[in-house]
C-alpha cells in the first residue's frame, strides 16, 4: 500500500504518489513514439506493439503520451476499448500519472469534458455512434495533436472485400484520420479470419516469387523475456492422452477408437476433442484433467495460500455440470458466463478469493486481472491460437505483494488440456512472437466452436475410466519443451 505524508498545513491535499519508473521496453515505446510523432506522416502514423498479459501494455501507453504532452508533442489521447473490464484498467491506471481519462456517455447530447486530458470509448459504442462521436472529437481535438490507442487492437479487422463486415475496424479507422499516431497494443497480434486489422503496418514479403503480406509489431515483448525478468510467471502445461472411443455395438455394430493424440485426420481430432472433454465419456479424460488440476491447486496453496483455479467449459450446460462436479467435492466454485447478470460480480468475487474454482463460458479470455490464478483447465473445443494463448495467460499475472517473497524466475501456473495435437502445438510457442502472414483468401481458417452438450452419466470425480493414456508434460521457463511422459 501506498504511504502518504501531509505537509504542515493540515488543510492540504495528500502528496501525489510519484509515478512509476518504466521498464525497459517501455522506454523503447516512448522513444518510438516520439520518432513517429516527429517524422508523421512520412513514417506513417501507426504503431503497433505485441506484449502479453503483465507486460505493462495499459500503463506504457500512457507514460509514452504523458511524456509526450510534458514535452509539448501532444495534447490529448483518446483510447478505444474491446471490453468493460479493459476500460476500468485505464480508468484506474491514468490517475497513476496524473492524467485524467473520462468514459464517454453514449447518451443523447454526450459531448466530451472540456478538462480532462483523454477520453474513453468502447468498440461498440464507436460503431453505433460513429457519425456523433466524429463531431464530438472534432470539436475536443482541434487545439492540438492527439494520440489514439486501440486496446487489443485485433479485434479491429480490416476486409477490403466486404467493409461492412469489420464495422468496428471502419468505426476507428474514420474516427482517428486526424490523428498524429495510432497506437495498437494486443497481447495476440493475429487473427483466425486472415484479416488485417487497424493500427498496423503491413509489409509486402516476397518467398518463392510469390509475394503477400504480413503485419509485423513495430516493438515485441516476448513473453520468455518478462517471465526471465520476473516479471510474469512461466507456465507448465499437462496435456492427458488416451483413446477415444466412437460408436459402439449397441449403436452401430462397431467400436471404434482413436488415439487422442497421435490422430492425424482433421475429421477425427475434432470429433476426438469434443468426447474428450466431456465428464461422463468413457475415456475418463475430462475427470482425470479436474482432478491433476485440484491436486495440483492444493500443492500450490502449500506456497500460495490464496491461489485459485479456472475452468474454461464449452458452453454453458457444460459449464454447469463441471462446476457441480467441483461443488460435489467441497470446492467453492463460481460459474460466469454471459446469459447471466451476476457474471461481473462473480468474477470480482472471485478475484477477491471468494471462491476456489471460476468455471466460465469465454468470459475470461480478455481483460480479465486476477493474480491469484495459478491453475487452468482448459475443457473446450475451441482451438484457435488467439484464444487458447489468451486463456491461459490469465495465469500469468504478479501481484506485489508476492513479487517480494518469490524468486525469479517465478513460481510457475499449470495448463491442464487434452492432449489435441493443435493445443500441444500452440503450448510449445505460446512464449514466442511469430509474424502475422495473411495468406490468399481460399486457405482462411475455417475454425469455429462446436455448440451442444455431452449427455451421459455423471460419476463421481474420483472414479476414472482406465482408458485414460499418458500426461504430456510441457514445460520451462522460456520456450516450453517436452520434459517426457508420466503417468
């Protein structure tokens, strides 16, 4: 906790704490910064930067405008936000500088506040109010140059095909052309789509004749780096193997199994994924995972007492009958998913130590803070590489408090997964920085999550099927190699 001194005169406000010191990377930012802001628009006037989750990504952007307004480079900045939770991240942390940073009311008439040096403005309220919110900054902007930041800036697609389709993307690229620069920062800087996004350079690559483009980050924090610096955790991953079976007499005469994997038709590993994760399939793979995670969570409680655990379900019957399956032991357990209004207060409760288990239904994958997290099963069918690398990283986080008492490199947090071949995949370069090359149209990704739930029965968690295989284990606290196989 901060400690504040009063001057002799009692009536005077508490001393300002002073701000914070940048790290390293954020030194490279504001000097970035300030060499676009000097050479726009001949260097163009977007920057984008990768850093993951504890990089520090909300509290650089703001210390590089700040010390660009000091030097008299800009007046005022503007930043666009994907989810309530980001925004409330800005609001707390602009007061750290000085800085005040308003929400704007969506409301009839809303204008911006005359004293305050930012505004803020969620994707989907730029969208719907693109033509108000233009006139709006038009007016607030026009004393001096303005910084635009676009927080997880992937969301903002780009389709030159069809415009409409990216609606967020069009919103912010009209909104900011008077910008002196525009900033993106992501902690995944690519898509599933093969889309473009906004506030990113593309470079034309040329590689066997055949030239295309790729979105390159002006400045990359690699996550090896800050987990090398103590300033994130590493993490572990256990990947449970085993067969699956499809079919049996009764249903058609035949029983099949597959390896889960070793499989190679793209067919079969889905269908592979979604028995795996359900809790009442034969294979006992899902039930074997939340218990190596409780475990698990239990250990780690040894050296960090208030740590907690996260399951990331399919959807929300799935979710439903995981969190009863952890009830049924004695564990405290919060569901959060979107159909639910009390799904904002689960989560703060949660972060709060209310509970030993979150389940939630992709509720968690962005923007959400929670350093106490230190276990993550992940029970989905969703295997794109965004959103796998963001759930997990949610695990990722340091508090304060703890930073003080542990080594570094710091005390790991554990993956639980299936052992799909694309998850395995993803686990090994999840701390690396790769460039987004967008292919040709015709081989765009096609992924997309499978809806409906498993029906079966629901035995204890306790009881295993022995058809269960090997855990994978993955580790390390820079590039995750494999450690070998134990039961």
């Amino acid at each position: 906790m901060p400690s504040f001194e009063l001057s002799a005169g009692g009536g005077r406000r508490p001393a300002s704490p002073p701000p914070p010191r940048p790290r390293e990377w954020q030194n490279r930012l504001i000097q970035l910064l300030r060499a676009r802001v000097v050479q726009a628009p001949a260097a163009g006037h977007d920057v984008l930067v990768h850093a993951g989750p504890g990089a520090g990504k909300t509290l650089g952007a703001l210390l590089g405008f700040h010390r660009l307004q000091q030097e008299g480079r800009l007046l005022r900045f503007v930043v666009f936000a994907h989810r309530s939770s980001i925004a409330r991240q800005w609001l707390t942390a602009a007061p750290r500088l000085g800085l005040t940073l308003a929400d704007w009311d969506s409301g009839e008439g809303a204008g911006a506040p005359a004293a305050t040096d930012g505004l803020l403005i969620s994707y989907q309220a730029a969208s719907r109010h693109c033509e108000r919110l233009d006139t709006v900054l038009r007016d607030w902007l026009r004393q001096g140059p303005w910084l635009a930041i676009a927080d997880e800036v992937h969301h903002l697609g780009l389709d030159p095909e069809e415009p409409g389709s990216a609606v967020w993307g069009q919103a912010f690229t009209a909104l900011t052309r008077s910008a002196r620069v525009r900033l993106g920062l992501t902690g995944t800087p690519f898509r599933a789509d093969n889309l473009a996004f906004c506030a990113a350079r593309r470079l034309q690559v040329e590689e066997r004749g055949v030239i295309s483009e790729r979105i390159v980050p002006d400045l990359c924090v690699e996550p090896r780096r800050l987990i090398l610096a103590g300033d994130v955790r590493p993490l572990e991953f256990r990947f449970q193997d085993g067969w699956v079976e499809h079919g049996t007499a009764e249903e058609n005469g035949d029983r099949e199994v597959s390896p889960l994997s070793a499989e190679e038709r793209e067919s079969w590993r889905s269908r592979n994924l979604r028995r795996a994760i359900r809790p009442g399939d034969g294979s006992g793979i899902a039930l074997r995972l939340l218990v190596q995670a409780r475990l698990r969570l239990e250990k780690v409680r040894g050296e960090h007492p208030g740590a907690g655990g996260m399951v990331i379900a399919r959807d929300i019957a799935h979710a439903r009958r995981l969190a009863a399956l952890l009830r049924e032991e004695g564990d405290r357990v919060h569901l959060a998913h979107s159909q639910d209004p009390a799904a904002a207060e689960h989560l703060a409760a949660f972060r709060a130590g209310e509970a030993d288990w979150l389940v939630s239904v992709d509720m968690c994958a962005e923007g959400f803070d929670a350093p106490r997290l230190r276990v993550v099963v992940y029970l989905t069918t969703v295997v794109t590489r965004s959103r796998f690398v963001q759930a997990i990283t949610r695990a990722v986080r340091m508090d304060g408090e703890r930073s003080g008492r542990e080594p570094i490199p710091r005390h790991p947090s554990y993956v639980y997964a299936p052992a799909d071949p694309l998850l395995i995949q993803y686990a090994r370069s999840w701390s690396l920085s790769e460039p987004y090359h967008l292919r040709p149209r015709e081989a765009g990704d096609g992924d997309a999550a499978s809806a409906g739930a498993g029906a079966g029965p629901r035995p204890p968690l306790q009881a295993l099927a022995d058809s269960a295989g090997a855990v994978m284990a993955l580790g390390g606290p820079e590039l995750p190699a494999f450690l070998g196989r134990s039961a």
